[in-house]
C-alpha cells in the first residue's frame, strides 16, 4: 500500500490573522520568538480552513520572518517549540457534558531547511490539533500580522491580541481578574499584582503605544480588602486621544492670565502666514480668536487631517477672502 505525504504549505503571507477567541484568551507557555512561529502558521491556516481534509499539515516559515540577524535564536525555538502547550480554559459549560478544560501541544515535529538557498523552519502541525485553529464560527480575533510580528515582548504580543479581540466587539472597555490575566499571560504562579503589572502590563503599553499607535489603561474596579483582584481595562482611539490632548490645551489657557492668553496666540500665529492686519483682527476679537484656536488644535491633535494649506483653510473659516501662503 502506497503511503501519502502529508501536503507541505508554501509560505504567502497574508496582511491579517484570524484566530479563535479561545485561542486568544488561552494560557501560552511560548516564548516570543515561539510565539511568532504560531503566528505565521495561524496567517498560513486561513488558506486552506475550507478545503483541510484531515491530515497534518506542513508550513514552512523563511527565518526572516522571526527575526532580522539572529538566527541562533530561530534554531534554539525550533529545539523547544514542540513542548510548548496551549490550555483552554472554559469554566462555563453549556451542559453537564462539556468539556472545559483542553490542553494541547500544537507541534509534532520541526526541521530546519534550505529553499533556494534561503533558512527555512518548517513546522508539523497535528491533524487534532488544526480545528482548534480553524473553526472560527463569529468569534475570532482579527489582528495585523506586521504588528504582531513587530512587538518583541511576549506580553506585548498577547496584551496586542487580547485588546484586537475587544475592539473586534466594539468594546473599548473590559475586565479580566487578575488571576485570569496571570493565566493568559502564563505568569509564574508566585507572582504578586505588582509584578504582573510590572513586567506584563507596563511593559506592553510602552511597547504596544511605540510599535502598533495603541494606547491602552487600566484600573482597579474590584478589591478584597486592600488586594486588587480584578482590572477595567481602557482602550484609546487616536479620536479620544486627540480630544483629550485638545480639552488639556483648553483647560490650560483658561487658567492663564490675559498676558499669557495673549502670548500664547501670539505664538500660535507665528506658524502661520497670515498678514499683520489679519494677526490684528484675530487678536482684537475674542470670536475670531477662539475659532482660531479651536481650529489649530484640531489641525494640530490630528482631526482635521485633509487640511493642505492650513493658513488659507483657517482664513475661510474666520472670513478673511485671501490666498494665503503655506506655512
């Protein structure tokens, strides 16, 4: 009897990923280097969810996708990748039947290859394990992939997943107990609050805000006593962010004095091209004046992002028919 190889995936990427929701809010005892190697193989799944058939599956990863010079660290991956395990957790079950507790290990077997001269990893995924990745339904988590794959923290990198699941919801604010976020960030089970907070929380917002523009807060929204146990999390769109950049600068001109407020426009008029009778007539009229600044804060914060001569848009926008200059 003729035995068939298992079909080898080529590699083409693909702009985003699609993972089950299960999988996202899962413990993960990869490594980031791991975890990358799970995110190319999730990009490469969605082509081939509808026609899979039952067998193994193949992916070959080029190592430039895991990392830019050090390959050492790919090579080290592969060595540990297939001990690595993924435990779901579902505490609510729907019967008395349900299974809510599934622990699996997604690889059975890594080689390193040469293709046309290029490091290949190549990666064996179990045929019982594919479903767990491909069975979407309506609750999947939809991410960037180059956003994930530029993120060099573990944290970062679930932190990123977990937050693109909410937003997928349209809900820019959740909770997690904190022992549900140790699990998910497959903390050690000794850490403390502050340590969780220390090395997962602060790290990924630094990194989320520097690498993907996300900016994320959290606060305590339940206590035991004076031991936090459970966080709100809130995520910022740039709208938000650039509306409360705007009521700061608001807030901070009312509290100066009228030779500050003065100055401060002043300032403000000098990044324009406007004449000295228009600067004049703005600085004469408190109407005029508060346009102007409500304008140039919106232009500024990011709002008003079409604006390719802000000087003659402001102009217009304060009566002045004139063709101004750029600036």
């Amino acid at each position: 009897m003729e035995i068939k190889a298992d079909p080898i995936l080529s590699f083409e990427k693909r702009p985003d990923n699609y993972q089950p929701n299960p999988i996202t809010e899962s413990r993960q005892e990869f490594s980031e280097i791991e975890k990358k190697i799970v995110v190319n193989v999730i990009n490469q799944l969605g082509r081939v969810a509808k026609n899979w058939n039952g067998h193994n599956i193949h992916f070959v990863i080029p190592f430039t996708e895991l990392t830019d010079t050090n390959h050492a660290k790919v090579k080290k991956s592969a060595e540990s990748i297939i001990t690595k395990r993924i435990t779901i957790v579902d505490k609510v079950s729907s019967s008395a039947n349900d299974t809510y507790y599934h622990l699996i290990v997604p690889f059975t077997e890594v080689l390193l290859r040469k293709i046309n001269g290029k490091d290949y990893l190549q990666v064996v995924m179990n045929s019982s394990v594919v479903p767990f990745f491909i069975e979407l339904g309506k609750h999947f988590t939809k991410y960037s992939i180059d956003i994930m794959l530029s993120l060099g923290s573990i944290y970062a990198q679930r932190m990123y997943e977990i937050i693109m699941l909410h937003v997928g919801r349209k809900q820019r604010k959740f909770n997690y107990s904190v022992e549900k976020l140790k699990f998910m960030f497959n903390c050690p089970e000794n850490y403390t609050f502050n340590e969780i907070r220390r090395w997962a929380l602060d790290t990924s917002q630094k990194e989320l805000q520097e690498k993907a523009g996300i900016v994320f807060t959290y606060e305590p929204s339940k206590k035991e006593g004076k031991k936090i146990i459970e966080l709100e999390f809130h995520v910022k769109s740039e709208f938000e962010l650039a509306l409360e950049a705007m009521t700061t600068e608001a807030e901070t001109f009312q509290r100066a004095t009228p030779m500050e407020q003065k100055d401060y426009i002043m300032r403000l008029l000098n990044n324009y091209s406007f004449t000295r009778q228009q600067q004049t007539q703005i600085m004469a009229d408190p109407e005029k004046w508060a346009i102007f600044l409500k304008i140039d804060s919106e232009i500024y914060n990011g709002l008003r992002k079409e604006v390719d001569n802000p000087t003659a848009y402001i102009a217009k926008s304060l009566g002045f028919n004139v063709k101004a200059k750029k600036k």
